[in-house]
C-alpha cells in the first residue's frame, strides 16, 4: 500500500526555512500541486540552454523594469505549489510576502529535454490554471519552441510550435525577438 503525504505552500515554506532540504547530497525539489517533488539533475545541454535564454534575456530587457529569475521559485497558492522554472521575466518590485506571484510574471520559459511531456503537459496545466500569460517550452532535442498564450481554467487556449528562423516576440516585450535558430546554432 502506498500513502502520499500533501504540503500546503506555506507548510513546504517553513521547511525550506528551516533547512530540511539543504545540503549538497539531497535531491532538488520543487511543490506541484501538494506533492514535494524531486527535480531531474541539471545536464549540459539543459544549463547551456538556460545560459542562452538567461543571456538573450539580458541583452533585449530594459534593466530597470524586469527581474530575470533563473531556477528560482514562483508562489501559485491557488495549487499549491512552488514550481521552479527554468527563467522567468519578472515584474522589477519588492516581494515582501516571499516569492513573486503568477500575476507578477511576465514570461515564464522552460527548458526540455528528459522534461518535455511534463512541461508541455502537466505544467502547462499548472501555469494556465495561474493565469500566467505567456508560456515557452525548449524543446532541446527538437529544436523548437512551444508557445502557449490564452490561459484558462481548462489549459492555454492558444499553443503553436516556432522552429528555425521564424520570429518568437514575449507579449509583454513587443520588441524583444527571438528565433530558435538563435538558441540551437552550433558554436
């Protein structure tokens, strides 16, 4: 028989707090939906790529107005959960309550490679439910992006793949482009 055990967000919170998952030997983790769950180990090509979002990210954001927030923690209370992803643009202001909110999210990227069905899939499902805005998946291995805009209660309303040279803009950023291209060239 197996028995699962369910976190609120503020109960995980106060166990960050104290330390419970700290330490070079324990496995990363992240809250979905009640479940601490362990995150898969950080490979090349996954923090390659995350450098390369990190760094576009730097070079098309205005300074002042925008956090990028690499691996770093979002609050989603409503699920209960803490998930990581992979960047974040985030709203430039003070989180005097812990951790920013979907609403304070302004593009949320993830990276997939041994994640890709779940990041497609399950959290695709989280973010939608979040009202999160603006959703991209990397698909290493595949060389493209999934977008999904138009969230709602039932998932994203709009999902479209962008692969090679066609144009990927954040709906916060007009003027910020991107192109798979420009993340998968050799170098």
């Amino acid at each position: 028989m197996s028995t699962s055990t369910y976190f609120s967000l503020p109960q995980y919170e106060l166990m960050l707090e104290a330390g419970i998952f700290d330490g070079e030997h324990l496995p990363r983790v992240e809250l979905i939906r009640g479940e601490i769950r362990d995150m898969n180990p950080i490979g090349v090509p996954h923090a390659m790529m995350v450098n390369e979002l990190n760094d576009w990210s730097t070079r098309v954001l205005p300074p002042e107005a925008v956090w990028i927030s690499v691996q770093n923690p979002i609050r989603i209370p409503s699920s209960q959960s803490a998930p990581q992803p992979d960047v974040a643009w985030i709203e430039r202001k003070a989180y005097p309550d812990g951790h920013p909110l979907p609403e304070n999210v302004l593009l949320l990227i993830e990276v997939g490679d041994s994640t890709l069905a779940s990041d497609c899939g399950e959290k695709a499902q989280l973010y939608a439910e979040a009202g999160i805005e603006d959703y991209w998946v990397v698909a290493v291995e595949q060389h493209e992006i999934h977008i999904f805009r138009k969230p709602t209660a039932d998932g994203y309303q709009s999902k479209s793949v962008v692969r090679g040279d066609e144009e990927l803009r954040p709906l916060a950023f007009d003027d910020a482009v991107m192109k798979p291209s420009q993340l998968f060239q050799v170098k």
